[in-house]
C-alpha cells in the first residue's frame, strides 16, 4: 500500500518534484561553490585521515579510512575534479528528473563519504530525504525528464534483449 503511494500516485509525485527539486537545487549549488572557490580536497583528506571518526578509542571506519589514505590522497587531484563534478551532475539529474534513481544513488554515496570522512553537517538530513527519492524510483521522476527516457531505456533494452534471444534460437 505505502510501496503504490511512493511508486505510483501521481500526487506523491509532484511532492518528489518539490523535494527533488530541493536537493537538486542543493547540490547543484555545492558543486558550482567549489568548482567558483577553488576547492582543494587535500586538507580535507588529510585531516580525515588524521582525525578519523573514533568509537572507543578505535576507528570507526577503518577500511574508509585506508580508502582515503592510499588511494585518494594520493590522487587528490583527480578529487578536485570529481566531486564538484559529481555534485553537479547530482544536481542536474535531480532538478531535470532524468535519471533520478541513479542520481539519488550517488547522492547518498557522496552523502555517506562525507559522514565517513567525519563531516556531520547536512549529511544525515540530506540522505533521509534522497532516501524517499530513491524508494519512489520512477514516480520521483514522474514530472521530469524520466516520464520519457525510462520508457525509451525500457523500449530499447527490451528490444535489444529480444533480438539477442533470437539469435541464439
């Protein structure tokens, strides 16, 4: 009953357009700040490497950690590039309801990493509601550029499927 009212109502839909549209409007604003400011992740990668999240007296998150440590640093600028790139691109999906599910996807991976690394801010309040994006699949992007691409998507995977099958018939 909930999974038709998230999936399927049309009313619920305009609320995902409003709540996508937040987000969207969110990220999108994020991912410009750093591209205009000049961001840099290296002091932030470091000190997240330095200052891990601690439970205890152990890490929390150790394996992210050593993620940070010997993959991230290393490439910290190829990161400059990559999150305010995937902030942008975020935030597009979600303004422009195209590809909202992946889009909301990637948003709580980014959301996550953050929590991670030990940045609490927005984060928690962010995922729980691109949560309900992600529950919603198709119908958050009902008022968007979803109502014509997932069935194109749909339509042209199918086909293709359909024609693999034959051949090995």
């Amino acid at each position: 009953m909930i999974g038709d009212l998230f999936r399927k109502n049309k009313y619920a839909a305009f609320v995902w357009l409003v709540l996508r549209l937040y987000l969207g409007v969110t990220w999108l604003t994020l991912g410009i700040g750093k591209i205009t400011d000049g961001f840099n992740a290296q002091g932030f990668l470091s000190g997240a490497v330095a200052n891990p999240v601690m439970r205890e007296g152990s890490m929390v998150y150790p394996n992210y950690v050593a993620f940070l440590e010997h993959v991230a640093l290393p490439n910290a600028d190829l990161i400059n590039v990559v999150i305010p790139m995937g902030e942008i691109l975020v935030g597009l999906g979600l303004i422009a309801g195209v590809l909202t599910s992946f889009a909301a996807f990637f948003a709580i991976v980014m959301n996550m990493s953050f929590l991670m690394a030990g940045t609490v801010s927005t984060n928690p309040w962010m995922i729980a509601l691109t949560f309900f994006l992600l529950v919603a699949g198709a119908n958050a992007g009902r008022f968007g550029g979803d109502r014509w691409l997932l069935p194109y998507i749909s339509k042209k995977l199918y086909s293709n499927s359909k024609a693999a099958r034959a051949r090995h018939s």
